[in-house]
C-alpha cells in the first residue's frame, strides 16, 4: 500500500492525517487515520466518495464536518 499524508483545513486550523492507497482489480479505497480511526474512503456506485467507519467508534466520533473536509481534499486531486 502507498502511503501519503493528507492535509486538511477544518475550522481554521490546519491538520495532518495519514493516509494510504489500497488497489484491487475492479478499484481502490483510501485508508486514513482519524485521531486513531481508520476511515475509509471509496467510491459509491454513482461515484462519489463515501466514507466508512468502524463500528466500535462510540468512544471517540469525529465530527460529520472533518469527514466532509477530508473527502473534499480527495475530490479536489
């Protein structure tokens, strides 16, 4: 897997979050640790980027707004 940082604008503030590219035969998904959440990003059938996350995320939830940020960094490439 590739791996990249990405860099984000939320709120004002500027924030780091790694990420990495993971390939299959039929398309890719794009891994990136939120605070210690692995998001991840793929394409939905209309081809837009949608975002995942895991189910035991109850402890820590990133806020709805930072997902779209970061889904607008990769819409932007």
């Amino acid at each position: 897997m590739e791996e990249f940082e990405v860099p984000v604008t939320y709120k004002g503030k500027e924030h780091i979050f790694n990420g990495r590219l993971a390939t299959f035969t039929y398309g890719y998904k794009f891994y990136v640790d939120v605070d210690g959440i692995e998001v991840v990003l793929e394409r939905d059938d209309e081809g837009n980027l949608r975002a995942m996350l895991p189910e035991n995320t109850s402890e820590k939830a990133i806020e709805k707004g930072l997902i779209e940020a970061i889904i607008e960094v990769f819409n932007a490439l």
